[in-house]
C-alpha cells in the first residue's frame, strides 16, 4: 500500500498562489465553482433560488402597489374599516411614462 503525504503548508505555497486569497491547502485540485465560493468568504451564506413563478408575483404585486398609489396619489385619506375584503382591481397603465419605463425596464432585469 502507497501512504499518503500529508498535505503541509510549503506543498500549497509552492502551488501557484492566485492574488484573490484562497491558499488550498490539500492536494485535492479545486474545481472553479468551489474556487469562486471559498473567494467569497467565511461569511457567504448561499440561499436557495426563488421559481420564477415567484418572482413574476411577487413582481406584478409592486407593479400593482406602484400604480394604485399613482393612481390615488391626490386624494385625501378615508376610513379603510379593518374588516373590509381586499380589493383585486389592478389598475391600467398609467399615463406617466417614467413610472411605465421604470416597470418596464424592472421587469426586463
């Protein structure tokens, strides 16, 4: 049987040390995904990604949010009854194409 080496400090000094300060250690070569997420950190904590159904929901809400308060930006405040059902009235575009550009160009990102 073939012993093997303990991987010492001078073994990964005299690998080639890249300017982005991962030293590795092992003799085990580093693929560049782990590369990449040893480059970021002690503290990188990765998350899971939201579906894309998701993210299409949760960006029509902020559309409909940013248009309902341009829509009503000019009248003065009523008594919303706490029990009242949420209205589903989504609003149409609107005629102030920089709230239009921006959405759009939100939605396009």
């Amino acid at each position: 049987m073939c012993k093997r080496k303990k991987p010492t400090y001078e073994h990964a000094l005299a690998q080639k040390h890249t300017p982005n300060h991962v030293l590795n250690l092992s003799t085990h070569p580093l693929t560049p995904e782990q590369h990449s997420v040893l480059q970021k950190g002690l503290l990188f904590i990765p998350t899971p990604l939201k579906p894309l159904s998701d993210i299409t929901t949760d960006f029509e809400d902020f559309e409909r949010s940013l248009r309902l308060t341009y829509l009503f930006q000019n009248r003065p405040e009523s008594f919303i009854h706490p029990f009242r059902q949420k209205s589903s009235f989504i609003p149409p575009k609107t005629r102030n194409d920089y709230l239009e550009q921006y959405l759009q160009d939100t939605r396009t990102e």
